[in-house]
C-alpha cells in the first residue's frame, strides 16, 4: 500500500521562477528517491502560470533535474487557473495555521528557520523542507550555462 505524503518548503527568498520550483522539488525528489527506490517515473500536476512553469527555463530544468535524481520517465500536467482549491492550498493553509497558533506564544517575531524547527517540533504530518538561497543558486547556476533561446512564434 502507498502511503500518502505532504511537502512544503518554507524560505525568506522572494523569488518564484521556474529556477526556484525547482529548488523547492529538489528535497522532495531526494526523499522519494531514498525512500521508493523503486518509483521510476513521476507525474507532476500544477496550475499553469507562465511565469513559473509554462517556460524555456522550467522545460529545460524539467530535462534534466528528473534524470540527474535517477528517475527514467516524468509527465507535467497542467490544469487551467480557477477551477477550485486543490491540495497544495490545503497544505499551505496547515502550515500557516501551524505558524499562526505558533506565533500567538511568541513574544517576538521568528524567522523561516524557527518556523521549520516548531513545526517539525510539533509532529506536523506535512514534510517541510528549508530552501536556502544557495540553494535556488546551486540550480540558477545550471541555467546559466545553458544559453537558452526562445521559439520565435509563427
């Protein structure tokens, strides 16, 4: 039987490219790769903002960070905006609340690093995961040494 897992990356960077998706899926592909070694091919389901996923940069990360975790096959579904709440908005909203009744017991205001450490503190079932800036460099630095073009449209 296949257990079900929820994962949440918390950082300070504000940034949201395809480069840090992909820093934010790196610890999850390394879980699923150290605990199914089995698992051969993933299946990824999004909304599609272009700004995020719909873009040279995510298709080339998607070319390459799948294979170099091991992984033989991969598929990117994209679903249209506005057609409800799905499960990545219910995990945002648990570990927010998990934040929120952590707060109101602080005298002073926390960083990501004390909100990743109560949260694992307090036994969340939502696997969350710290994405440091070198991070989203170590992966901004595959990028760069792409000279990635963009297909002209007809």
């Amino acid at each position: 039987m296949t257990s079900l897992k929820s994962f949440c990356g918390v950082s300070d960077s504000l940034q949201h490219d395809p480069i840090s998706v992909w820093a934010y899926l790196k610890p999850i592909l390394m879980q699923i790769r150290s605990e199914y070694p089995e698992v051969d091919t993933l299946h990824f389901y999004s909304d599609g903002p272009s700004s995020q996923y719909k873009q040279k940069m995510n298709f080339y990360l998607f070319s390459i960070e799948v294979f170099d975790h091991g992984f033989k096959q991969a598929s990117w579904n994209f679903h249209a905006a506005g057609h409800g709440k799905g499960i990545p908005d219910g995990i945002g909203a648990s570990v927010k609340r998990s934040a929120d009744l952590k707060s109101e017991t602080w005298s002073r205001y926390c960083n990501v690093t004390d909100l990743c450490k109560q949260i694992w503190e307090a036994n969340s079932s939502v696997n969350v995961y710290l994405i440091k800036e070198k991070d989203i460099l170590d992966i901004e630095s595959k990028v760069r040494s792409s000279n990635l073009k963009t297909i002209p449209e007809p």
